[in-house]
C-alpha cells in the first residue's frame, strides 16, 4: 500500500499499521489498526486510515488517530474490532461487551453499550480479532485468547486460541465456541471475516510468516455457532 504522503519519521521501533483490518463504511474502504511509532514510548492508539484501491494499487488517502474514550491517557490501545453495519462503532472489548463509537469531527470517543455484570465464565481476556458480521438478528466475532510464557531461552512466548462469540441486537451473550485452533501453530491471528456468497472467508496470519484465507460454507457455520 502507497503510505508515502501521510508517512512521517517514526519516533519508535514498532513501525506501521499493526494488525489492519480491511472493511466498508458508507461506500469507502478503510483500515484500521494499531500505531505506535508517532510518539517516543511507544503509545499505542486505533488509526482509521481511508483507502483507495484500483487495479494496479492501493493508496492510504487520509489517517485518522482514534482517541480513547474517558481521558485518553492509556498506554496502548489495540484489537478494536469495526461493526460493518454500524459506522464508526467499534467492539472494544469483548468480556464483558464494550462498543464504542467513535465521533471524527469532535475528535471524541464515547461508549455506548457496557455492562460489567455480563461476563463470560472464561480463564482469558477475549480480544478482538475479526470484524462483527451480522446475520439476521444476530452479530458475531472472532476473537483470540492469549496465553503467555517464557521459551526455553526466557524469551516472551504464547499461545494463541480463538472463538466463535455471538450476540443478540442488545449485545447480550448467546453463544461461545470451545476454543480452536486453524492449523495447531502456537501465533495465529485472526483479522478478517466476510461473507462472499454462500460462503464466510476468514482470514488468519500463521506463525507471523504466512497468511491464509479459510472458506466455510455458510450452513456449516451456522451449524457450528447453533444458528
């Protein structure tokens, strides 16, 4: 992708848009993910980055940092999950359930649905992965769960899991799938889901080396999440 007229000289060492997800607000496509080479530390905030695409390439043609909500004065902000249907609104946090929405002209970020009281009986923090489809009455995600160790030379280590969420219109809990694996590699990471006909593709990244796109034929699927 063409960045170079937005670019500016990073100010640390992780550098780029991290973990972008492709999606299509309002006739536009848009990526958005994590950037934290703007300031010195390493603050980590959502960039939503509009794009253009044509046969021959892609151009990011505006870059907007996305505030958190409250004070604004977190460490990192990451895995922000954009509602296809809903422009602007973004899943924040899947456990319990925070959308937020985000209000580009005010420079602001307000929460609109959460509810502490409704959690999920699960050992880890769900984050998010895919953006949230909708299907009939329902949304549904992909999230991943992390579980972090130390290798054999102390280095920073993990597994990473994933899961099926879906909720009713209200953002209320109606079904959770066992964890999985894609293809049993301990970094997989999920950023993208989409129906194309009568199928969902799921993107994923293996290993940080490779990626992949899974086609589930849609019966299956709603089989698998009890829909």
């Amino acid at each position: 992708m063409d960045t170079s007229e937005l670019d500016e000289k990073p100010k640390w060492h992780f550098i780029g848009l991290e973990d972008a997800r492709l999606f299509k607000w309002d006739g536009k496509y848009y990526l958005c993910g994590v950037r934290r080479d703007t300031i010195e530390g390493g603050q980590g905030r959502m960039e939503l980055s509009e794009i253009e695409i044509s046969d021959d390439k892609v151009k990011e043609i505006s870059r907007f940092r996305i505030p958190t909500t409250k004070d604004d004065k977190t460490y990192c902000e990451k895995n922000w999950v954009p509602m296809l249907d809903r422009p602007y609104q973004f899943v924040k946090w899947t456990n319990p359930t925070e959308v937020v929405k985000v209000d580009k002209k005010n420079g602001k970020t307000e929460t609109i649905i959460l509810d502490e009281t409704k959690r999920l009986p699960l050992p880890y923090d769900l984050r998010g992965s895919s953006q949230v489809l909708n299907f009939n009455e329902y949304y549904f995600t992909i999230t991943h769960e992390t579980q972090l160790f130390k290798d054999d030379l102390k280095r920073k280590d993990g597994l990473y899991r994933h899961r099926i969420i879906v909720w009713d219109k209200d953002f209320n809990f109606v079904h959770y799938s066992p964890s999985f694996s894609f293809m049993m590699a301990n970094i997989e990471f999920c950023c993208g889901a989409s129906w194309f006909n009568n199928d969902l593709l799921i993107s994923f990244g293996f290993q940080d080396n490779s990626a992949f796109i899974l086609r589930i034929p849609k019966d299956t699927f709603l089989k698998l999440i009890n829909l």
